[in-house]
C-alpha cells in the first residue's frame, strides 16, 4: 500500500541545524529573552543540547546577541 508511513512524520522531514537554531533563538526569546545574557545563554546551551546542534561559546554569544536584537 503506497500511502502508508513507516516512520513518525517528524522524521521523515529533519530539520537541518540551521533550522533548529532559528527556532530555539524564537523560543528563547519569547521565554526568557528580557532575562539578562548569562540567563539566556544558559538557556541556549540547554536548548541547543536538547535538539542535538553542536554549539561552541562563538555560536552561543552570536545566538545571545540574535535573542536579544
């Protein structure tokens, strides 16, 4: 049978790391982007983590300055 799914729709369709990091920036934002950088920095890392996207202190300051602006 053609139409049937073998494996969740969420898998079928990954999201490239890119993608997820705009998406957390979006969340972090809407939750905790009036907190101060060290809050939302922590925030990120354990986001990012979550998802599975390698991160380095560059990526999470540029993802601080990006929840912020």
């Amino acid at each position: 049978m053609a139409d049937t799914r073998d494996e969740p729709v969420m898998d079928q369709h990954d999201a490239t790391d890119g993608d997820k990091l705009d998406g957390i920036i979006q969340q972090v934002r809407a939750d905790v982007g009036h907190k101060g950088e060290r809050r939302i920095a922590e925030v990120l890392r354990q986001r990012l983590a979550q998802a599975g996207v390698a991160y380095d202190d560059a990526l999470v300051a540029d993802a601080v300055a990006r929840v912020r602006g």
